[in-house]
C-alpha cells in the first residue's frame, strides 16, 4: 500500500473526494489554513492594534527565508510579489530584446509566459518562434533548434501545464549563454512536487505561483530575480521597494538593494502566512521524498490506465516525461465526456488539451489512483 506522506486529515477536502488536481487549485492543508486563521484573528481583523509599520515590512521575511531555501539561492535575490504574472510581465521591459530579434517559447505554454512577449513583439518588432510540444519529440531539443545567433531571450516553464513534459532546463541555460541570449523560467507545475536545482541554470528570473504544488493561497509568489537584473529600477516601481518603506519619501527613488526592491505595496498577508506554514511542511518532507512518492503513484497509474486504453503524454521513464502531471489519452473515448463520469464520482482531476490531467501530490496514496482506475473502466 502506497500511503500519502502527508496526514490526510489535515485535508478536508479528501472525506469526500479523491482529488487528484494539485496542477489547479491546490488543497491546502490544515497547519496553513489555521495560520491564515490565526492571522486574520489576533491581527488582520485589528488593524494597526497588534502589528506595527515594522511587523508589516517583517511579516514577509519569513516567507523569504523558507522561499530562499527551497530554491536554494541567496535570501537576497528572493522577491515576494503578489502573483507570478506581476514579474512575468515586466521581464520584457527590464531584458528590452532588440527589434529584430526573436524569442523562443513554447507555443502552448500558459498564457502567463508568452503573453508579455507577444506584446513586446507588437510594440518593438520582434518576432516569436514557438515551438510545439509533441509527444513524438523531446522538447527541450525543438527548442534549441529554434535558438540561433539572433535570439534575445528563451522564455519557458520548466514542466508544461498542460501535459507534464519536462524541460531540461541545463541544456537550454548552455545553449541561451553560446548566444548571448536570455533566460526566463516559470517553475510554478515544478516547484514543490520534485528536487530541482536552479542554481546552475543562470536565468535571469525563476517565478513560481504559491497556490499550486507549494500549498499555498493565491496572493502571494515567489520570484528569484538574477544579479543583472537587480542592477536596475523594476518598470513597476511600488513604495514597498524602498530600503525603509514607511519613511514615506515621496520625492525619490530611493530602492532596497537586493530583490525586496520588487515588493510593490501592501498585499495579501493572511497568504503569505500560510505560504510561509506550507513550504516549511514541504521542506520537512524533503524533495526526494516527494519525487519518489509521485514516482511510484505514476507508475501505478499508467500501468493500470495502459490496460483500459490510455495513454500518457509521456510515459514513465522518458526523459521529458514528469512523474506528478501525468496527461491521458483514449484513441475511442472522449476526455471530457470521461471527465463528467469522473465528476458523477467525486474524482476530481483537470481536462487539458483534450485529455485528463492528473495531478499527483503527496496527500495522494494508492486508493486515489485505485478508484481512478475503477472510474475508467
């Protein structure tokens, strides 16, 4: 029996479900739903009472110091920002490509990722070569194929929403510093569900979203911004940014010296208590045990889903292949009609791209992907 690594008590959620849809809308756990309680309780709801101008610039340096660990970087190139398409859609104006260049992105990617470029594109003539994601090839070398000497900048998340396919992250930095180009990374459906290692890819900016694999509540992200590009002012300029905020100097630009420089103002802080509770649970977890954990439940599942028909985007063992998004096909049977007898049964899982994705977190265990099976058959 494959057991969740985590109690499955402190989910509410799984009385009556088998959710199996971390990639969505995350569940989030008890320690962090009753820190946001407590938040709200003895300070939120009291205004100024219980927290002072100091506790407010505090309040977020918890957050940093775990976020910091879990990516493995230095505490000061860790932003805290409110969503992970705050920093997304600045990056274009902070790299500024060169008119005539062309940037490289994966043509179904999230739209968080590929939309700030194209609208660089329309306002300074750059061009976008958008390479697809086919199961037939591995993608991380469709996308160095499509880099040449006049790429400005590679934009891309680390594994794809919609079908777990894995970009080796390593061989694109190599292949991005040959051509002098830059690198933007969306770690938001990798994060938290396995081991990565940032600290080698030289990106100019890693960003995760918090309420997906980190557990967390939407309002608060996590962005590692790169050395070069804390040299310069952010487009977007908020009166957090200052080194003493609540010195209220409206007559300069005064900025922190390292990544807190990106926080823009007041933001949702009931989330970024309960993001801080949630990162250190996955932390006491460790990320091995994590990775392993979705290993073995993806192979159960594919295994199993093989014999009735389907077939994930990637299996098991490929290289461009993830083990905690698995997405599933039927040469017969159609993804959403399935999805509404999956529904009828309290197993919730996504439909993308016209198959099911199936989210495999660490609250899941073999019953979860047990009755998934009996769904399908």
């Amino acid at each position: 029996m494959i057991s969740s690594l985590f109690d499955r008590e402190d989910y509410s959620t799984l009385d009556q479900n088998r959710y199996l849809n971390q990639a969505s809308l995350g569940l989030i756990g008890r320690p962090a739903v009753h820190e946001m309680h407590q938040f709200i309780d003895d300070y939120a709801r009291h205004g100024n009472c219980y927290m002072s101008d100091e506790d407010e610039v505090a309040c977020l340096n918890a957050l940093r110091l775990v976020g910091a660990k879990l990516l493995a970087c230095p505490l000061s190139h860790i932003a805290i920002v409110a969503g992970a398409s705050e920093i997304l859609a600045q990056l274009p104006l902070m790299i500024a490509p060169a008119a005539g260049t062309n940037i490289v992105a994966v043509a179904s990617d999230f739209p968080a990722i590929t939309r700030p470029w194209l609208r660089q594109r329309s306002l300074h003539n750059c061009q976008i070569r958008f390479v697809e994601d086919s199961r037939t090839r591995d993608l991380t070398d469709a996308l160095i194929e499509a880099i040449d000497d006049n790429t400005s900048v590679v934009a891309v998340s680390s594994v794809q929403f919609a079908t777990g396919t894995t970009v080796d992250i390593n061989r694109i930095s190599n292949t991005v510093a040959d051509v002098d180009a830059r690198l933007v990374v969306d770690v938001t459906q990798d994060l938290g569900a396995r081991s990565i290692d940032i600290g080698a890819w030289n990106a100019d900016a890693v960003v995760c979203s918090g309420y997906k694999w980190l557990g967390g509540h939407g309002g608060a992200a996590l962005a590692v911004m790169s050395p070069r590009l804390l040299e310069n002012a952010p487009p977007m300029t908020g009166w957090m940014g200052a080194p003493e905020p609540f010195s209220f100097d409206a007559k300069s630009l005064l900025l922190a010296n390292d990544a807190r420089r990106y926080t823009q103002s007041t933001m949702s802080y009931v989330s970024i208590a309960c993001l801080t509770v949630a990162i250190e649970h996955l932390l006491a977890l460790g990320k091995q045990n994590i990775e392993a954990h979705a290993d073995t439940l993806a192979k159960l599942l594919t295994e199993e889903a093989a014999g009735l028909g389907w077939l994930p985007y990637r299996s098991p063992g490929d290289s461009a292949a993830c083990s905690h998004i698995v997405s599933l096909s039927h040469p017969e049977k159609s993804a959403e009609a399935t999805m509404d007898a999956l529904a009828s049964r309290n197993i919730v899982c996504s439909s993308r791209g016209g198959r099911i994705r199936v989210s495999i977190a660490p609250y899941n265990d073999e019953n979860d992907i047990d009755m998934l099976i009996q769904a399908l058959k």
